[in-house]
C-alpha cells in the first residue's frame, strides 16, 4: 500500500488491529444484556421518585420526593437500544460513536501504511547504545501515546520490532514487553488527554478535557518514574547475571535467529517519516489548543474527530501509491468498531430504562443516603473498587464509562466529589489491570507475539501492579485532601 516505503506492502483489506474480537463482543453484550434485564425487574421492586435539579442538572439536596412502583413497559425495554438515539443523551452517543468510528479508521490507515512503526522505529534507532536512554526514551515514547492520544492496541503491532531493538541492544524480551506494551498500557491509564477516556467523560460530565489536567499530569509523570525504576532494576539485574532473566532461554533462541537474518530499510522511509511527524505535531497542537482555549473545551471530541479525519486523510494520500486505498482502510477500520456502537447502544439503554421507570433517582437517593455522613475517602474507593470489578467483565472504556458516568457522576457531585476526581478514579480503574488480567485478549495477543508464559509475565509484574494500586489510591486521597 506503501509507495516504496517498506519491503513489503501493507494489506489495506488486511484485519485492522483495533478489530473486537468476538469473545469480548459475547462478553460485553451478555453482561450489558444481564444489567438491562436487572433494571427491568427493578422497575417492578423499586418506588419512582425524582430530586430537583439546579440549572446545570445537578442534584439539589434534601429535594428527593418519592412515588409508586410503576413498572417499565416490555416495548420499552426491547426497542431502548434504538430508542437511546432519539432520547435526551442522543446526541452524545451520535457524536461519540462517530467518534470512535472515526478514530478506528484513521488509526487503521496508520497502522496499514506503517506510520507509526516507521516513526517510532526512526526514533529508536536515533538513540544509538546508550542502553538505560533507551529504556526512559522509549517508555516515555509509548505512556505519551496512550495518555494523549489513547493509543494501546495500535502501539502493540509495534512490540516485535521493540523487542529485537532490546536484544541488539543486549536487553531482553521482558525488556520490549515493558517498555513497549506495558508503558503504552500505563499511558493509557494515566490519560492526561486520552479521547478515549478522559475525552468522552468529560464531554458526557459537561467538563472541560482540560479541567483538571494539572494534576493527571502529575499522575502521568508519578507512573512514568515508576515504570522507569521497575524496568532500570530489571536492567542492572540482567546485565550482571543476563540467566536471571525470565525469557533468557527464549532470548538465546531469538538471538541466533537475528544473527541468521538481515534488515533492509525503505526506499521512501523519509517521506513515510516526516509525514506522520507533522500528523503528530498537528494533533498535539490541537490538544494545546483544546486544553487552552476554554471556548474550544465543549467541542473537543468533535474537533479531535474532524483533525484526525482530515489530517490522516491528507497523510494517507501523501504516502500511498493507491489512493483508493486510503478510504478503504479508514472504511474497513470504521467497520470494525461498529460493534462498538451497539455496546454504546446497549449501555446507555441502561441509563434510558431507568430514567423512564422513574427509578434512577430513587438509587440515587439510596447511594446518597448510604454514603452520607461516610468521607469522601471512603466514596472515592467505592467508585474506584466499583469500576475495577467492571473491567474484570468490559474491557471497553467507552462502554463502561455510558454504564457508570450517568450513575455515578450525579451521586458524586451530591456527596462533594468533583467531576474531575471521578474521571481521574475512573482513568486508574479503567486501565491497568489490562496487562494483568488474563481475560485481556491484548495481552494475550502480546505475550504471545513475545512468547512469553502468562504465569511468567505475572510472577514478574505482580509486585509492579501492587505499587500501582497503592500510588493510585494515595493520588485519589491526595485529590481529596488539596480539594481537586
């Protein structure tokens, strides 16, 4: 698909990286299936009531007024997920959608025409031996694409090629798998811009992207020194004793095999270079000026959508030696999240059933009552826990937070959480234990590219998610305490 820029063209018919993959698709639906069914019989079992709310539709206190148990209609229930699209929140879930549709084909086209890998492949090379450089550049290289950009699936195609840099480089594999996967994983999760999260929340929560980036900064950096040291120790450990390694014998085998085989780089390798280096500066600037200008923040998932679309269109036309190809990667790319929208779909039926049974203010009043009195230490844990034990069944960040935000951010707000302390609870929630939890078809998918054992991989990053469990809650109760 490349002209002249790899020694192989890409497929543009090929299967697009950010595909769901039918298992997760079954196990998300069952479960939003299960919660639309739960609602349905809670109509029956729960009182309608409603609070009043100020002109920003926050909860008013002390304003909540009971009534009778009205149950929902079935037609209601059944017709719901098409219904969502017409509703007070249809056009948030449009926008949004389109979004994600949006995003999914352009992230395709760059990863079709080798963008990505050229670009990050360009950088490595730049940092020539300097080994414990590397390790920092190239962790910091993949955080600040999930944080800012919300790239993780996308950054995974590029693991083969971080690995055999780490072996050159005297490392090992465990190297690549952290350096690449892992820190694009913990980028991901502490989303300082990331659309994905960050962006979909705050635009569902009438937030700013921008409203309380300052300390998601400091989260982002506070993850990145601990990435950094987790991965330096390893290093000095291997470099002493490289049989201390867990892939050591793995790494013996992929050494012989490099020793057999020779590299060729692209003819148009430049061209492919500098292009997506003037894509990436656009959209970072953007993300300045989203973040800046305040009369911006309310249009930013659009404004995102419209710069990627465009700008990856124009780099895709610039690369490609078919032009047609272009729209048949963003197009196939689109397709493969169009799974996505039921799961959006289906999601915010839950918040629809609810509203029109009359019985979401109801929970709402009895979460408030429950946690009244309760600190907001305590709160904030409960939506951290509540959200963790989500991830365990959906791995969709979009999904879960159409699920959880209608829900929680009204309670939170009622009890003296802010929006910005919820969103960054759910950033922490949401993420990390994607490279932990063995339902994860990501990592999978990565630990087998690496060929490396799930229960090794465990045995050496347990100790690692323990420390980010802790330096998660510690950021939460520090939010709390300097009133974020």
């Amino acid at each position: 698909m490349n002209k002249q820029t790899s020694t192989k063209e890409a497929n543009p018919t090929s299967k697009p990286l950010a595909n769901i993959s039918l298992r997760s698709f079954v196990t998300v639906v069952l479960v939003l299936l299960i919660a639309i069914i739960a609602c349905t019989v809670l109509s029956y079992v729960i009182p309608q009531g409603s609070f009043l709310r100020d002109a920003d539709g926050n909860i008013i206190a002390d304003s909540y007024t009971p009534g009778q148990i009205q149950g929902i209609a079935v037609w209601r229930v059944i017709t719901a997920p098409i219904r969502v699209f017409a509703g007070e929140d249809a056009l948030n879930v449009i926008v949004i959608s389109l979004f994600l549709l949006i995003m999914s084909g352009v992230f395709n086209l760059l990863e079709k025409t080798g963008g990505v890998r050229i670009f990050i492949e360009r950088i490595l090379r730049s940092l020539g031996n300097k080994a414990r450089l590397v390790i920092c550049i190239t962790v910091l290289i993949f955080m600040a694409f999930g944080s800012l950009f919300g790239m993780f699936e996308e950054l995974v195609t590029l693991l083969p090629i971080v690995i055999i840099f780490m072996l050159s480089m005297g490392m090992d594999t465990m190297m690549g798998l952290g350096a690449c996967m892992l820190a694009a994983c913990f980028g991901f999760s502490a989303a300082t811009t990331n659309p994905f999260s960050v962006g979909i929340a705050s635009n569902l929560s009438g937030q700013s992207i921008s409203d309380g980036i300052g300390l998601r900064i400091v989260f982002f950096f506070l993850t990145y020194g601990l990435i950094c040291a987790f991965l330096l120790l390893h290093y000095r450990k291997i470099k002493r004793d490289p049989s201390l390694s867990p892939s050591y014998d793995i790494d013996n085998e992929k050494r012989k095999q490099l020793e057999s085989t020779s590299g060729s780089v692209a003819v148009n390798e430049n061209r492919v270079f500098t292009v997506y280096l003037i894509f990436f500066a656009v959209q970072a600037l953007v993300l300045i000026l989203i973040t800046a200008i305040r009369s911006l923040s309310s249009l930013s998932v659009p404004i995102l959508a419209v710069s990627f679309l465009v700008f990856g269109t124009v780099s895709g036309l610039i690369v490609c030696s078919r032009r047609r190809d272009v729209a048949t990667c963003i197009l196939k790319g689109a397709a493969s999240m169009l799974p996505a929208v039921l799961m959006i779909a289906l999601a915010s039926s839950v918040k629809l059933i609810m509203t029109e049974s009359g019985i979401i203010d109801t929970i709402m009043h009895y979460v408030i009552d429950l946690l009244d009195g309760k600190n907001p230490f305590f709160a904030v844990l409960l939506i951290y826990l509540l959200i963790l034990i989500l991830q365990i069944f959906i791995a969709s960040a979009s999904a879960k937070i159409f699920l959880v935000m209608p829900i929680v951010m009204p309670i939170a707000t009622a009890i003296g959480l802010s929006p910005s302390m919820v969103i960054l609870a759910y950033c922490m929630a949401d993420g990390f234990t994607d490279v932990i939890l063995p339902t994860n078809p990501i990592l999978i998918v990565g630990l087998s590219m690496a060929n490396v054992p799930y229960s090794k991989w465990v045995k050496w990053t347990w100790k690692l998610q323990a420390i980010v469990l802790a330096l998660t809650v510690a950021v939460l109760f520090f939010g709390i305490a300097i009133g974020y």
